[in-house]
C-alpha cells in the first residue's frame, strides 16, 4: 500500500538543498530514504529489515518488510525458509530478499514524521563529506586560496566554496592573527576521510608551501627549468631553499630572486616577513654544505657517509655568523642538506689535531719501544694503532720515507709482540671478570671493546650482549667510535644461538 506524504514538498525540498550544497539531486534523495527508514524502524521495530524508497516523480514515499531467504532459519524476523519462499516465489534462491509486506504510511503520527527531517540534515551532511574528501583527496600538495570563515583560538576555518578546510594554529606562521572575512593562501598538508570535524587541513608553515609561491611567482620553476631541490624553514622568521637548473644560460638563483629582488620579496610579504636565502644546490655534498651555510666562510669539510655526520671548520671569526643566532643557521642548513652539523673554529681544529697526533705518537712510543721521530713518521704516514701496523706487510711499511727494509722488519715484529702480550693480557683480565669465551670470539668485537663492556656495563655473556640495542651498543662503546651496520653485526652475532634454539625446539 503506498501513501503520499507531502509528494510535492519532497520534490521541492530535494532540489533546494541540492543546489544549495551542491550535492546531485539523487543524493539528497538517499537521504531522505535513510531517513525514513530510520523512522520505519522506530514505529514497527529494530528487529525487521524495513526499507523505504522515494519515488523520483511524484515524491511518494513507501516502506517495505524484508526477508531473506536462507536454509535454516535463526531469525525469524528478517529471514525466511527456502522451502517457505518458493511456496511464494518458485524462482525464489538461497540469499535472495523477498518481499514480505508493504506497510502504511498512514499510521505513523505527525511528530515521527517530523522526525526525519534532523536525519535527512545527517545524511545529507555525510553526502557532503564524502564529496568533499573525494574532490580534495587527489589534491595534497596544491595551494589554495580562501575565505576566513571563523577564526578561533587553535585554528582558523577557510571556506572554499562549497566546502571547508581548517588550519590549526601550530601550522599558521607566530604572530598571525586573521580575522573573519580575510582571504588566506595555504598549503593542502593532509586530507582524511573523518566522521566528524575537518576532513581538508591545510598549513603555511610547510616547506614546501614556500616552494609552491616560488612556483607561482618563477616562471622557470612552474615550467620546471629551474627544480626546487630542497627547502627548511623556521617559519616565520628564516628559511633556505636550495635551487638547480640544467640549463647552463640560466642563474637559477637570481631567477628566484628577480630583478631588484621582486620575486623573492613576493614570497616574503606572503610569508609575513621570513627571510629567503637562495642557495645552488650541488651533486658534490661537501659543495653543497658550504653553500647551506651561507653567508658564513667555510675552511674544511670533512664528511662521514656511513654516519651522514660532516665536520666543518670555519674560520675563528666566522663561527658565531655559521651557527646564526640560537643555531638557526647550522639548524636550517643541516635540514636542508640531510647531514648532521658539527662546528669548530681553526684553532678548536688544530688543536684537537695536535692532541690527537700527540697521543698517537705516545702510543707508538710505549707500545714499540721506539723514539719520536719514528713514532711521528708513523702517525704522519696514516699509521691509528699497533694493531694496524702489525697487519702492514714490510715492503709496505718500508715504502715509508725515512724507514728502510731492517727498521720496517723491527717495527712489525715489535707492533705483533706488542699485539700478541696485549691480547694475552686481555684475556686473562677477562677470564677473571668471568666473560665467557664465546663472548670472546664474537667477530668485530675487539677485546679492548668487550674490556669496556664489562668493566662498566657488567656484559659477561652472549644474551648480555644480546640484550643491547644498537644505538644502546654505540653510546657503550662511544669512544671507539662503532658505525651503526658494525654495532648491528656484532649484537646479530651475539643473538645468532637464540634462532638456532628456536629452530631445534621446533
């Protein structure tokens, strides 16, 4: 039995809230059947399968009970036996859903009619979400332009139309402050699909925010002759962008900056003020630190692959222009480039030099037994320990200006008796510790390490060692200065009995 309820008027309402939230006219009327449904269930129950449907020309609505069809019954409110089902439909199969009643509109009171108007807004606010999240989806990365539609203590929400998109406050630049009815440009971070609250959320203190005004102001960036390589800010207050280009006629730099510094400055009045250096980024990585740290003079680089730490030495004077003020400079370089940053003057450098060659050359001296100028021949040749010296064939140490063939034999066989009693002497040190022996096999940890290891963090056993991690094995072994895939071998190493257990327990 099918009743109209206000036909028309659902028409009506249907085509005014499409076009005012720019929804498709079937969508809305989704809704309007979600909503009616919900009211079907509140007047004959929860436990039935009732739908509801309107019609698209006349605006009727009808509801209808359920059931499906199945084996064997468990419910017997929505389900229906396939015996049962084909005494009513002969073509009637297991998972199909029969139609069992239509019910009368006519019975349900004004108020729960009423009722479904709160549920229509909900659905429809869903409809709108989900447009929203599929227009925008595609879209992080863009910048866009809106109207302030409220502005709050934590965030300000833009209106873009049909749509809205908010911007917390720890991703608007300090001191920013807009007021309703301001047009702000932002950068789409992140876009989530979410039941409630804000799906599109947009920044200005994104990294690559900057490089975006770049592109609408450079016209060699937004055709891509000119490439943004990297970009680090201090929102706000500074910022480097690293700049390259193939073409061999182009100054990629002063294309950023423009003439009299027009483009550029574009970009700062938007960014409030944040200063720009525009640096070239290089292949060459030493080339390319120096550049980062910009305007500051740079001596001597000296880079750790395996560690991406790099030194810089720069000059006494230049030291305090290198870090910027509470760092910002080194900060901001060393985000730009990927590589860890560590300072020194000329003086720190050649003192820290001499120190070290001093104690080299002491280490030489007393393991040896030889005099200084031979000690210092050695440290000068490249020569870290007794040790290494010991592995060095005589015709190589013989290469050494100043040592003939008789010296090089001498001081090999002194570096290997010094090696051998030094590595006698740890083992018997260990052994009193009680430091198992397989500990002392471990490959890649040398004795003098494993001594360290259990002095001062009691590590006497494979699962001791086991037991560290890898930054926990660097920071013990600090001083010998470990390389992360070394601290790794040796603490897998260590570990390696535990598989085989688990591999012969299984």
């Amino acid at each position: 039995m099918t009743k109209r309820l206000c036909g028309p008027e659902l028409l009506q309402m249907a085509d005014i809230v499409a076009r005012e939230k720019g929804l498709e006219r079937e969508d809305i009327f989704r809704a309007m059947e979600g909503a009616f449904q919900k009211v079907g269930h509140a007047h004959y129950g929860q436990n039935y399968d009732i739908r509801a449907s309107v019609d698209r020309k006349s605006g009727d609505i009808q509801l209808t009970r359920w059931l499906t069809v199945v084996e064997e019954v468990e419910d017997p409110y929505t389900q229906i036996s396939l015996t049962e089902a084909k005494e009513r439909d002969a073509s009637a199969d297991v998972g199909a859903s029969l139609l069992e009643e239509e019910l009368p509109l006519v019975e349900l009171g004004r108020g729960e009619a009423q009722a479904a108007w709160p549920a229509i807004i909900q659905h429809v606010r869903g409809a709108e979400r989900e447009k929203q999240y599929e227009e925008f989806k595609n879209r992080v990365g863009e910048v866009l332009s809106g109207v302030v539609k409220r502005a709050e203590f934590n965030s300000v929400t833009l209106d873009l139309g049909h749509s809205e998109a908010v911007i917390r406050r720890d991703q608007l630049l300090p001191r920013e402050v807009f007021h309703a009815g301001d047009r702000v440009r932002a950068y789409i971070a992140d876009v989530r699909r979410e039941d409630r609250g804000p799906q599109v959320f947009l920044s200005r203190t994104h990294p690559q925010f900057m490089a975006r005004l770049f592109a609408q102001e450079v016209p060699e960036v937004y055709e891509h002759v000119i490439e943004i390589k990297a970009v680090a800010r201090d929102p706000g207050s500074r910022a480097k962008m690293a700049v390259y280009t193939r073409d061999s006629n182009i100054d990629p730099v002063g294309a950023c900056v423009g003439i009299r510094g027009s483009r550029v400055q574009a970009v700062v009045q938007e960014l409030q003020g944040e200063k720009v250096d525009i640096i070239l980024w290089s292949e060459d990585q030493a080339t390319f630190i120096v550049n980062a740290l910009a305007p500051a003079e740079v001596t001597r680089v000296l880079l750790d692959e395996d560690t991406r730490r790099v030194e810089v030495v720069v000059p006494d004077d230049q030291l305090s222009l290198a870090i910027g003020r509470r760092g910002q400079n080194v900060r901001l370089a060393s985000q730009l480039t990927g590589w860890a940053i560590d300072m020194k003057t000329e003086s720190e450098d050649a003192e820290k030099r001499k120190k070290s060659y001093q104690h080299q050359s002491e280490v030489f001296m007393s393991a040896l037994d030889c005099d200084e100028m031979v000690s210092r021949l050695l440290v000068a040749e490249g020569f870290a320990s007794p040790e290494e010296l010991a592995l060095t064939s005589v015709d190589e140490l013989a290469g050494v200006e100043g040592l003939d063939t008789e010296t090089a034999q001498e001081l090999k066989s002194r570096a290997q008796e010094y090696v051998s009693k030094r590595t006698k002497e740890l083992h018997g040190r260990l052994t009193k510790l009680g430091v198992a022996t397989d500990l002392m096999e471990i490959e890649g940890l040398a004795l003098d390490m494993l001594m360290t290891l259990a002095e001062q963090h009691g590590v006497k056993t494979l699962d001791d060692l086991g037991d560290f991690s890898r930054d926990e094995l660097m920071e013990a072994l600090e001083t010998y200065e470990l390389l992360p895939e070394e601290a790794e071998a040796v603490i897998m190493a260590a570990r390696a009995h535990w598989f085989q257990e688990d591999a012969s327990g299984a």
